[in-house]
C-alpha cells in the first residue's frame, strides 16, 4: 500500500477473494525482478568471475525442435564461458506473460508485428507447405500446391484462435474452398503424427521435418510465417543474453 501510495498508482485489485496485480503491479513486479537479477550477476562477478544467473529463453515446442536448435547448441557446447541456458516451453501469449513479468529474457515466436513496446528482430520468414502421407494420391507430384487442392480435403488442424487455424481458414473461406476438419492437434509435432497415421493432410511451416512416409509440397497463396526474437524494451541486456541473441539470429538466417 505504502509502494502503491509513493508510485501514485493501484498496484493490486481484489477479485473475489483474491488479489491480482494491476498492469502497472506486474510492470514493477518485472522492475523487482530485474533489480535482483543485476545484484545477482553483480555478486556472481565478484564471487566467482562470472555471471552465473541463467539466461531464460521462452519458444513453442515447434520452434525448439525445427528451428533454435542449432543456436541453443552452440550456446551451450560453443560458449562455456556463458551461464547456463533454462528452456521454457510456452506458445506465444504465455511466451510474452513471462517476458512481461520479467520471468523470461527472450521469447522466440511466430508475429505478423511483434508488439510496438517490445525490441524485436526478425529471425527468418519460412513459407507453408502441406504434409501428406506418401500414399496419397496428391503426394505423387512434389511441385508447389495451389490452395484450391485442398477442396474437398480432411486437414489436420490446431485448435480454433490458433494464429495458422485463423489464417488458413480465412484463406479457404475468401476463395470459396469447402474442407473438413480431420482431428484438432496443438503443435507441429502432434499434426505430422495425425499425418504419419493418415488420418488427413496438415499445412504446416516450412521448416518442420517430415518423417519417413511423409511427403512436403510447398503451398502457394499463404503468406508467409515470420519468426522473431523479443525482449522487454527497458530491461538491461546482459552479455549473456545479447550473445545468445545473436546467436539466435545468426544461426537462423
């Protein structure tokens, strides 16, 4: 209350029982955090030489597996004198609550615009392509696919509000293309599995490996997906985390 009375602003609201931080609580709750992490690395210099705090990356299953790897290798096996990395698996909108509240350094997702109060880099814009089991009869051509050849199609999609759901459905719907949904399935890996089993064709990013029995063809008609490294806008960058970042956008493009 004493805080909330000197900033001039309602740091807490009470819902229900409960109390929840305001935006403005969670904007100095990400400041706390931040003060004891400098003070933290600062000791951890003069103690052992070094920072030792763990640098935070926040990414969806998918990009972890097809697309930061390489980067999150040469971090840890390359660059020994850097504290240790901690991985958190979250898709976009739990990727930026983190970030927000400063219990994340970088986030790595997908953004048509990365929010305006985030410092962002463009790390690579990938193009759709469709996963189809190797028996399927559209799987006998490798050239690129029009969307009208999803007409009449199963497709294995993510959940409704999903960014690619939203996006290919609109699509679909502007060019007057019926398609039926075969089975919901959230993240790349899950889709390529419903696809390895047969159970429809699934449009997923360009990057994604594809499994034996499964063929890729290029989907024309789609827009493209940018990826992009953020981070809070006001937080000190430490060296640890701007070589990480850089290694991040280094190794993806």
């Amino acid at each position: 209350s004493k805080l909330s009375e000197e900033l001039g602003v309602p740091l807490y609201r009470r819902v229900g029982r409960r109390l929840e931080l305001t935006a403005e609580g969670e904007h100095v709750a990400a400041f706390g955090r931040e003060l004891l992490e400098r003070v933290g690395s600062f000791r951890d210099e003069l103690t052992f030489g070094q920072d030792r705090r763990p640098v935070v990356l926040a990414a969806g299953e998918g990009a972890y597996l097809y697309l930061l790897g390489e980067a999150i290798r040469r971090y840890c096996v390359e660059r020994t004198d850097l504290p240790p990395l901690e991985l958190l698996t979250r898709d976009r909108e739990a990727g930026l609550e983190e970030l927000r509240a400063g219990r994340a350094h970088l986030v790595v997702s997908a953004f048509e615009e990365p929010p305006d109060e985030l410092d962002s880099e463009l790390l690579i814009e990938t193009r759709s392509k469709v996963a189809l089991p190797s028996s399927h009869p559209l799987a006998a051509d490798s050239s690129p696919m029009a969307l009208e050849q999803l007409r009449g199609q199963a497709l294995i999609v993510p959940p409704r509000g999903r960014p690619l759901r939203e996006t290919l459905s609109r699509e679909l719907r502007e060019r007057d293309i019926p398609w039926s949904v075969a089975v919901e399935a959230n993240g790349w890996p899950l889709m390529v599995h419903f696809v390895e089993l047969g159970l429809g064709l699934a449009v997923v990013n360009g990057c994604v490996s594809l499994p034996e029995g499964v063929v890729g063809r290029p989907l024309t008609g789609v827009a493209t997906t940018s990826y992009w490294v953020v981070r809070r806008r006001a937080a000190a960058v430490r060296p640890a985390i701007a070589a990480l970042r850089d290694l991040l956008v280094s190794t993806c493009r």
